[in-house]
C-alpha cells in the first residue's frame, strides 16, 4: 500500500499536473503500445510501440517486456498481464518479427528461477503479474508494481544508457537478476559476463540469425550488445546460471518458443559465485536482504562497439544513482525536442495526440555512435569521426513518404546524419547500393524499391548537402540498376512497378542537378514505365506474367488483396503515381473521372478506419492519397479527409493507432497533416496545403539549415465544424494557392487561414 501511496504522490507531483503543460507532459507512450492482432481485424496488429523511457533518437529505451516471442516487435502489448523483466533496447512500431530486447534486468524475491516461465502458469518462472492500474508512462519514465514479488520497478534513460529503481518489500531474499540470452523474437547465441568489482558487471550479448531475432533471422542481424553495469547494492551473494544448449540445438523464434527449449532453460545449472562466464544461455544475479520499501538501483551503459565503449557511455551520463536527477534531465531533452512544433489550441486531447505522435517521431533513426564517436562499421571494424552521427533502424518503404519529410523541416540533421549512415555502410559493406531497410547495419532487404534514393533527393532540393554527393549518386544509381524494372519495362508486379518507376523519377531529378543530362533522360524515361502495367479492358493497373501476358483478372477485381500489391490491393497501390499524375489522370481518362474515382475510394471506408480494403491508413501505400485532392482540382476534399482520418483515425488510447507505427511514419503522418501541410511527392519540394487541426502551429526550422526563425500557420475560427479553407494569406498577402514549397516555410513568415463550415471550391483552384 505505502508502494501505492508513492507513486500517486509522484504522479501528482509531477509537473504535467500544473495548469501549463511543457510539451512532453503531453506525451502518452501507451499510445499505440499494442500488437492485438484480434483488435486491429490484421495480422499486422496494432502500433507497437513501447512504453518505455528513451531520450529522442537515443541508442537506450529502457522498456517493460511482456512477451519474448510471436510477432511481438516491441516485446510489450498493454492486454498481457504480466511483466518479464526491463529491457535495455528495443525496436518501435515494426511489423516483421522484432529484435533487440537485450540485457533484461529483474527484480524478484524468493527461490531463484532461470527461466521467464509462462504467463499462465503462475510461480512457473521469474516473469510477474504487475497492477494496471498504477501502471505510469510518459516521456522519459515508466513505473509499474510487481505484485507477485511485491515490488515496484520504476525506469528513466539516458541517450547512452539507463537506471532502473526497484522498492523491495522486507524479504531475505530479495534479487536482481539478469537474462543475458533474453531477445525479442528468439535469442543471444553467446555471452559473456564478468564481476569487475563489488558493485560492477560487465559483459556482451552475441546476437546473430541463428537465434531468430529480425524477422526470425531472415533479416540477416548480426550484432553484439556491450554492457556495463553498477549495482548500488555491494555484490555478495551472486552468480551465474547457465544452460546446456546441445550442439544441434535450434534456436530460432518457433525454438525458443517450445515447451522442450522453455524446460531446458529452467534446468539451468546456478553458480554461485561465478565470477566470469561465458555460454550459450547465461543469466547472472544478486541476492540481499531488504527492508520494507528499501529501494535498490542499477544502471547501465549500452555500447555496439566494446565494454570500455558501455563503461565510458555510462560514466559520461549517469555518474552516481541519482534516478530523479536523470529523469529530469531525460524530460528536458524531450522538452527540448518536442518544442520544434508548438501548436496552440483549447483541445488538450489533440495536443496529447499530437505531441505523442511527434514523441513517436523522434525514437528512430537511433543513434548507433558511443559517446566517443565510435561505431561499429559495416566491415565488421570500429570507426570514428566527427562528421556526423552514424545512425541506424532504417525503415526505408514506411518512412519515406512522411517520417523523412518531416525531418528535413525539424531535424535536417538527423536526415543528413542517416544519408551518411547508409552510404558509408554501402561504401565499407562493398554492396554499393542503398539498403532498403537497414537493421543494425544489415542489409535486411525487407519490403520493396529503392526508398532511400527518395531520401537522399528529397533532402539534396531541399539544402541538406552535408554528405559525399558523388559516392551518394553513384550508391544511388546502382541501386536503381540493381532493383528495378525489367527489360519488358516493368516488374509483373503492380506495387514493385510503380514505386520503381518513381525512384527512377527522383534519380532522374538528382541526375538533372548534378548536370548528367544522358543519366537524366534515362531515368526520366523509364520513370514513365507505370504505364506498362495499365490495362484498358480494365481501366487499371495489373500485374503480369513473365511472357509479358496479363494475370488472370480476380472476381473481386481491383480489391483483391496481394493481387500484385505489397501490403495492399490494386485499387489502393494503384494511386501511387507522385511523379506524374497528370499521366495518371490520362490513363483514367481525364481529371474529372481520376476525381470520382479517388471520390470513390474514400466512400466506402469503415468509420473507425481499421484495416480494410479501400482508403487504408492502416499501412503506407495510400498515406499520400488524401492530398491528390489538390492536384486534382479538389481540394476541399483534401481538407475533409486529412481531418476525417485525424479524427477517426488517431486516438488517445492503447488502440490509439489503426496500424503499425513503422517507425515513425504512422505518427509522422499526423504530424504533418494536423500541422496542415503535407508531400505528394518526396523529392519535388511541394507540400500539399490541408486543414490544419489547430488554431496555430509555430515550426521552428533548424538555424544550421534555414534562414528564418520560425514559420506559423494561423487557421482562423477553426473548430471540428470549421474545416474548410475559405481563404489565405501568405505574410499578409493573399494566397491562392494549396500548395507552399519547402523553401518558403524555411525562410520563415506566417500562412494564415480563414476557416469555414462549407467548402470555398473557388480557393487553391
């Protein structure tokens, strides 16, 4: 009960409390952290993210984990009712099966188990069921109590690192104890631990595709996780236990899973007083006594590269165990974050959403750079280098449609950080091509085209220059020779077909700044390559045989879901012409028909937008669509539906996200569109003018990279009723246009709109 009291009386203590809120006092982190596959009506779940306290782009999210296996990403789902331990890293929003989830930290009392056990099977192992109703998150801190062990575990972090603060009921045998092996979606393959002192651990957790992990080993990770780590209570009663995993052992996600492989963890063999070890499934822990409430902290370093790397990411951060210092330090930087868009309204339930869904933003790409600025290389070596931040978890086909946009306004850094990141992987790995989505420096080869060619152009037309454009180009030219369309001039599939088609665009776009006129007209050609794929009988895109013949047309027609679509069906990929929709329009016989047909698609959407077989916000291939409105002379519609899916799509809740958060794109979307702005086209600087959600919004753009200090847009009498542009000005001039360029906001000024209750056809036309 006093663990009760306490928490309440931080909670009320904390300063979100007071009648003005800082900007990560809105931030929500159970927002979208649910992976039910039954509630999102897919198999591709919810948002799963994780709850978790992380600094922004921080290489530390130090996060409770509820379940090890299945397609569980973020090793968190707010329906389990138990809790495995406080993991140190983990992956956001994904929706392959996950990885990291290393070094899992458990307070417990009583006999000593050595594996997590099942939730149903209570006492079976040293996972525990937690109280939701005193469960707290929010930016830079989560607490929960452990009632089987009566225990309240609370965590804050530190780019680098993190602590944990654990209040023990009186108990002889109370314990922290440490799951080496433990790893989202299967397991470390090796480890190695080591008392340094009475207080100090250190060690590393081997990570490769033999133990399952990114989408259970398919996505190549190959890794390994440093770790040091001090106890604030002196190391007396400690050990290691250690599994004997045969020789032929699987040990892949479906393995691990197992109840044979769950029985040989639990018969581990304990060590007591094993001062160094190394195996294939360790775990490591300490016993003392305790008083009633005695708090007992560890904190950890993290490193990719060696222990003295974790020794000294932890030394520079986290220097005694002053756990309130750090999470006021971790708000700060949130606060700080958070602040490069400040939007002004008297709706506090959009601003959660929103300043949660910008939160969201700013979990990847990580920083993947010690504090030292080490980093492991992809050839296997450790570099430095002042340049830039070496960063990491490139989720290249979700995030470049909005997640990136929005970074070029607020973070240019971050973007030319990750520009950086992936030519010298491809530059040192000897690939020489651009992963399409990189993990950890694999070349996962997850999903489809070329996005990080969108990357780089969208970010070189907007002034983000900062990296080496000839390697940049060439790495980009050859992943468009390598990955591309065929010599039929098309790939047989609708999706694979039209994206290549506009990544050659945006290379034939950099070409053309670059004065490679002979590369320019080449791939502007072949960026007209959609129309192989577009057959008449049917007045849409389809996908063909490899003779060159059309497949079999479905009895569900365009709707037929994976009909030659990634994730999606004809009818929503087929839209998926940014570089060219007037050609778009002429295959569909004009802009008037293209306009009822896109009027169309929208019709039919469930009210709670969950996944289904028409405007799908659930997943990336139609983000853009809302916005060709505008282009097609409509953009009154454009103003509807950005807010017909902020409201029905996006909530303040668990199920708060109707599909995956694809690190960072579902909430970048949001961002961008209640923000009232939004890309068709990454790569033409273009952004889409829509109906903002609140009365203001200040973006603060980057100093290092704009001239102007902050850009607002002003919505005059807005409200849920007022959400149609009557009429706008730019500086006080007026303004008819439905479209800003990117230079423009850079520059600083202020968009002001006059907001109404009927649709104004005549403005943005």
């Amino acid at each position: 009960m006093k663990n009760l009291i306490i928490s309440i009386l931080l909670l009320l203590s904390y300063p979100g409390n007071s009648q003005t809120k800082s900007p990560a006092e809105y931030v929500n982190p159970f927002i979208g952290a649910s992976t039910n596959v039954e509630k999102a009506g897919a198999l591709h779940g919810l948002g799963k993210t994780f709850p978790g306290a992380t600094t922004p782009f921080g290489m530390v999210q130090l996060s409770p984990n509820t379940i090890t296996g299945g397609d569980n990403g973020p090793g968190y789902s707010y329906e389990h009712t138990t809790i495995e331990g406080f993991a140190f890293t983990q992956m956001s929003g994904i929706g392959w099966y996950g990885d990291l989830g290393n070094f899992l930290v458990m307070p417990t009392t009583g006999d000593l188990k050595t594996s997590s056990g099942r939730a149903d099977h209570p006492g079976e192992g040293y996972r525990s069921h937690y109280l939701k109703e005193d469960e707290i998150a929010r930016a830079g801190y989560y607490a929960a109590t452990l009632t089987d062990y009566k225990i309240r575990a609370e965590a804050t972090a530190a780019p680098h690192s993190g602590i944990l603060r654990f209040t023990f009921p009186q108990n002889e045998r109370s314990r922290i104890q440490i799951d080496l092996a433990r790893r989202v979606g299967g397991t470390s393959t090796e480890q190695y631990v080591k008392v340094v002192d009475d207080y100090t651990i250190q060690g590393w957790m081997k990570c490769t595709e033999e133990g399952g992990g990114w989408g259970n080993g398919d996505g190549k990770p190959n890794y390994t996780v440093y770790f040091y780590a001090k106890f604030s209570k002196p190391l007396k009663n400690y050990g290691v236990w250690s599994a004997a995993i045969p020789e032929n052992q699987k040990r892949k996600r479906e393995n691990i899973e197992s109840e044979s492989y769950r029985e040989l963890i639990s018969m581990a063999k304990i060590e007591p007083g094993c001062r160094e070890k190394r195996g294939k499934h360790l775990g490591f822990f300490s016993e003392f006594p305790t008083k009633n409430n005695e708090q007992v902290l560890l904190k950890a370093g993290i490193s990719f590269v060696s222990m003295d790397g974790a020794k000294n990411n932890l030394e520079s951060e986290i220097r005694n165990f002053g756990f309130d210092r750090i999470m006021k330090n971790c708000k700060q930087l949130w606060d700080k974050a958070l602040s490069k868009i400040k939007v002004t309204d008297s709706n506090e339930e959009n601003k959660t959403i929103f300043y949660t869904a910008l939160y969201h933003t700013m979990i990847d790409p990580r920083c993947f750079t010690d504090v030292d600025g080490r980093y492991p290389g992809g050839d296997g070596k450790i570099h430095k280098t002042g340049k830039f931040i070496k960063r990491t978890i490139f989720s290249g086909w979700d995030v470049f449609r909005s997640q990136f946009p929005l970074q070029t306004i607020i973070n240019p850094a971050v973007v030319s950080d990750m520009i950086n990141s992936l030519i010298e992987l491809a530059d040192e790995s000897g690939k020489k091509y651009l992963e399409r989505w990189e993990f950890l420096n694999a070349y996962s080869g997850c999903m489809i085209g070329n996005p990080a060619v969108a990357v780089m152009v969208d970010a070189y037309n907007k002034g983000i220059r900062t990296f080496d454009i000839k390697k940049g180009y060439e790495y980009a030219k050859n992943s468009c020779e390598k990955f591309g369309i065929n010599e039929h001039g098309n790939t047989g599939s609708i999706s694979a077909t039209l994206e290549y088609s506009y990544f050659d665009w945006c290379l034939s776009i950099f070409a053309d700044s670059l004065k490679k006129e002979e590369d320019a007209a080449k791939y502007f050609k072949r960026s007209k390559n959609y129309k192989n794929i577009f057959d008449p009988t049917v007045n849409w895109f389809r996908p063909k045989n490899d003779d060159g013949s059309w497949e079999k047309w479905p009895v569900e027609g365009r709707l037929k879901q994976d009909y030659g679509c990634v994730e999606s069906n004809p009818y929503q990929q087929g839209w998926f012409v940014p570089q060219d929709i007037n050609g778009l329009c002429d295959l569909l016989g004009g802009k008037s028909k293209a306009l009822a047909d896109l009027t169309e698609l929208f019709s039919k959407v469930p009210d709670n937008m969950m996944w289904n077989n028409y405007y799908n916000q659930a997943n990336e291939p139609v983000h853009h669509i809302p916005f060709l409105f505008n282009r097609l002379g409509a953009p009154w519609q454009t103003q509807y539906w950005s807010r017909q899916i902020c409201k029905r799509a996006y909530h303040n809740t668990v199920e708060g996200l109707v599909g995956n958060e694809d690190v960072g794109q579902m909430s970048a979307w949001y961002v961008l569109a209640a923000s009232g702005l939004h890309p068709v086209c990454p790569g033409n600087n273009r952004y889409e003018i829509t109906s903002p959600l609140f009365e203001r919004i200040d973006l603060y753009p980057d100093p290092k990279y704009a001239k102007g200090k902050v850009f607002t847009i002003l919505a005059k009498d807005n409200s849920p009723e007022n959400i149609y542009i009557q009429s706008a000005k730019l500086n006080n001039q007026s303004y008819n246009n439905c479209w800003i360029d990117h230079q423009t906001v850079t520059l600083g000024g202020t968009l002001e709109l006059q907001m109404g209750d009927k649709p104004n056809k005549e403005w943005g036309n």
